[in-house]
C-alpha cells in the first residue's frame, strides 16, 4: 500500500516537472486545446466562459485560440486545463504518444485521489 502511494506521488510530481520543462518558453498547441475541448463535450462559448472570458467574447477567442492565430498566456492555459481537467504540461507537449500517455498518467492519478 505504501509502494502505491508513493508511486503515485512520483506520478504527480513528474507530472509537475513536466510542466515546468516543457512550458517555460515553450508554446501551446492549439490542436491540443480543440482535442480536449472536444473530449469535454464542450463548446468553444462554454469552455471559454468556464475559463473566466468574459461571454460576448469567448467563442471568438477560444476559436483564435484553436486556430493558432493567437497565443493564450500560461495563466489563461491554466484556466482551461482545471476546466477540461487535464495536465497543463498536455498543451505544450510535442509527441502525440507522450501527450496521450500524461493524460492516461494524470486520469490514473486523479481517480486515486
């Protein structure tokens, strides 16, 4: 039991290390905003309101978002990764396999806590 716990640890902690690798200069994907935008069964409107845009814009900017046409900041990606629960490290991370295995380590995580 105690192995257990302290693997699961470990998973959140690299999980945090991920993010401060990966996102520290880096950019976001904008296709891994749609794809768990998509998972969430979210509109672009809903997810942005849910994020803190304000409603007359949210579905312009999440879609300029999504579209690459332009850059949230760490902060507003940070907003969208508590909304879709998702790892913020997901949104900058570059291979598809990786990105898909951080989403795997992160749910296996959060259904234990």
């Amino acid at each position: 039991m105690l192995f257990r716990k302290s693997k699961h640890l470990i998973c959140k902690v690299m999980l945090n290390m991920l993010s401060i690798f990966f996102i520290d200069g880096a950019t976001m994907l904008p296709v891994r905003l749609k794809i768990a935008r998509l998972r969430a069964n979210l509109t672009q409107e809903k997810l942005g309101v849910l994020a803190g845009i304000e409603e007359a814009t949210a579905r312009s900017r999440i879609s300029q978002y999504e579209s690459g046409i332009h850059r949230p900041t760490f902060e507003m990606m940070c907003a969208f990764a508590r909304v879709l629960n998702v790892p913020e490290c997901y949104f900058y991370t570059v291979d598809d396999d990786f990105a898909e295995a951080v989403l795997d380590l992160y749910s296996r995580w959060e259904s234990k806590s």
